[in-house]
C-alpha cells in the first residue's frame, strides 16, 4: 500500500509520517518512508536545486520537470521494489504536489503535468491520500518559528492560497482516495483522525 501524505507548507507531514510508521511497526507491519523529492543520489540533488534559497530563476515547467525526473528515480529504485516486497510506503508528497504547486499555484497546464506524471510514475499511484489541509497563513507561521524557510515557502500568500485551492480541488475529485485532515489541530488530534480512517482500509486487507 502506498500512502500520500500532501498538503501546504507547515502542516506537520513529516511528524504525521512518523508517528504513522511508529504505530504501523507496532502492528507488525513493515514500513518505508520517502520524501520528495529525494530518496536517491540523485533526488537529493535535484531536492537542493528545487529548494534552494538562492534565486535560480526557475521556471514553473522546469521545476514540474525537476520533481518529475526526481519521481521517476525513486518510483523505479526504491517505491516499486518496497510495494512489491509487501511494504506499506508513507510519502512526503507525491505527484499530486507538482499538480498544486506547479498546476495550481504556478499556473501550468494540468494536461501537461499529467503527461509527465505517467511518464515519471506509470501505474504506481497513492492508494491513499491524507490531505493535511490548514490556512497558509498558520502553516508559513508555523515553518518561520522552525526557522525552516526554503525557496518554495518565501512565495507570496496568495501563491499559497492557490496551493491549497487546488489541494482542496484535486481531493474533491477523488473523495475515495483523498482523506481531509484538520491540520490546525494537535500533532496528537491529527494523528487520531488518521488512524480512524486508516484502521477500517487495513483490516479490510
């Protein structure tokens, strides 16, 4: 099972998928987690062009392009082989990300993205998908208290706002794979809300 974790700056992904695989392993379950992009030599590179504070002038297509080729490492070296030894995969995002930041936020044509997107993953998609959807005014405070900022964080609020938008769209075309979560709430709230709607799909396994 491959599950996503998406949503907008700040809204705890990376805590959420480490208390995930924490209560996963205690069920006897075996767990990967992955970031993207990353999770390869080469992702973390492009993750360091991708993220850098430095204005490299990047267009929104070369940054769908960037992601995508970072994906499509990953998909094929370390997503595919963990699914096919029977392992539950947690993502720090996934394509879905390049559709609302790059779609969405920057404005690129979602056609486009999407004939990327079958290039760079094929048929591995999310089973699931956890939306952590809070407003990006909390999330951008959230990460300056962290003292975490990258490029993609600087943008201005209403680039944000567009994320979410299109997070929110996306999950409303798929209500059967995308989960809504309240990120505005505790780390320990959210954590519950996910495993109530987690528990019934792995008894269902």
């Amino acid at each position: 099972m491959l599950i996503a974790f998406e949503g907008g700056e700040g809204s705890g992904k990376g805590t959420q998928i480490s208390l995930l695989q924490k209560y996963l392993e205690e069920k006897g379950f075996e767990v990967l987690s992955i970031i993207e992009p990353g999770g390869t030599k080469v992702g973390e590179l492009i993750r360091e062009i991708l993220l850098n504070k430095n204005d490299l002038g990047l267009l929104g297509i070369t940054e769908a392009f960037l992601f995508s080729a970072s994906r499509a490492q990953q998909i094929r070296t370390v997503t595919r082989p963990a699914l096919e030894s029977g392992k539950i995969v947690l993502s720090d995002r996934s394509f879905y990300s390049t559709y609302a930041y790059q779609g969405y936020g920057r404005g690129q044509s979602l056609s486009t993205l999407e004939k990327l997107t079958e290039i760079a993953v094929g048929d591995t998609k999310p089973d699931l998908i956890f939306l952590l959807d809070l407003p990006p005014e909390m999330g951008l405070a959230r990460k300056r208290s962290q003292n975490q900022f990258n490029r993609l964080d600087a943008e201005d609020l209403n680039f944000h706002q567009k994320v979410r938008e299109g997070y929110l769209d996306l999950a409303k075309k798929d209500e059967k794979r995308w989960k809504i979560v309240d990120a505005t709430k505790s780390s320990k709230e959210v954590h519950s809300e996910i495993l109530s709607l987690l528990e019934p799909l792995l008894l269902s396994k």
